[in-house]
C-alpha cells in the first residue's frame, strides 16, 4: 500500500511539474470563428515561442488535439501558439493576405507574451506548412517581419509556382 501511496504522490507530482495554462484569445470579440489563436502557456516566463499554423481546414482545437507538441515545448518552457486566420480553416496561409495577417500577428504575440527578445520558431501542418516555407522566405528577404530561428513543416505541397 506504501508503494502505490508513493507511486501516485510521484506520477501527480511529475504532471504538475510540467502544468500548461491554455489561454484562448479572440482577437475580434465578435467572432469565434476566424482570427484567433490558443496559446499553451509553460510555468513561469517562456524561454521562446513556437507558432503553429494548421493544415487547410483544421481549427486550433483539432490541431492541438492530434499532437502533442505543446506538452513538450512547453515542458522545455516554451509557449506553443495555434493560429487560426482571418479566413478561419479556408485559409491557404501562402496568399498575400494570409502572409500579411501573419506579419501582423507574430510582434502582436510576442508583445502580448513579452517574447519580443526571446527565440522565435515556426512550425506547419500540410498547407500551414507551405505558408511556414512563405512566411520564412519572405522574412528573411526583408527586415521589418520578425524572423524565426528555425521552421519545421510536416507534409507542405512547396510547388508554389504550379499552386
């Protein structure tokens, strides 16, 4: 019985070590659908940020229920942002509207979260991917759009000429 008492008191102890807070912000209050993100936010200041764009038609929600991602940035202290667009789950992240949003959103978070001088990273699923590779390209051509540290996309169509 000791054991398990122990047991317990150790598996309870692990998960609250590594607790998220889960924040959702709407940035038109008007609208639940399109233009907000979910934010996994770690213990303590964030180390960095890890933003996430989604694959064409997939919410926030769905994304960060696929994977687990958040639980292990966030147990390396970063804070993990799901993104949803102006258009909501029609948006194909490669467009100039799409990548304009995005110019606007990321100083936006990192101001929110206090992230303006930590390392920023950038990852995308499917089509979230493809606007990942654009909004890269695009940020490392100009100096006014925040650059990220390193990207990752898992299955981006990257045929940008034929899209």
């Amino acid at each position: 019985m000791k054991k398990i008492f122990i047991l317990t008191i150790t598996i309870l102890t692990t998960f609250c070590s590594f607790g998220q807070t889960k924040e959702i912000i709407y940035l038109n209050p008007k609208d639940s659908l399109t233009n907000y993100f979910i934010a996994f936010k770690p213990q303590g200041q964030p180390k960095g940020l890890l933003l996430l764009l989604t694959s064409f038609g997939e919410t926030p929600q769905i994304a960060s229920n696929e994977t687990d991602i958040q639980t292990v940035a966030n147990r390396e202290g970063f804070l993990t942002v799901f993104i949803s667009l102006h258009f909501g789950t029609q948006t194909f992240f490669i467009d100039s509207l799409s990548q304009a949003n995005l110019d606007q959103l990321i100083p936006n978070i990192q101001k929110r979260y206090k992230l303006t001088d930590k390392p920023f990273y950038l990852g995308g699923f499917s089509l979230g991917g493809s606007g990942v590779v654009k909004y890269a390209e695009r940020a490392y051509s100009r100096s006014d759009i925040p650059r990220p540290k390193a990207i990752f996309a898992v299955d981006p169509p990257l045929d940008f000429e034929r899209m």
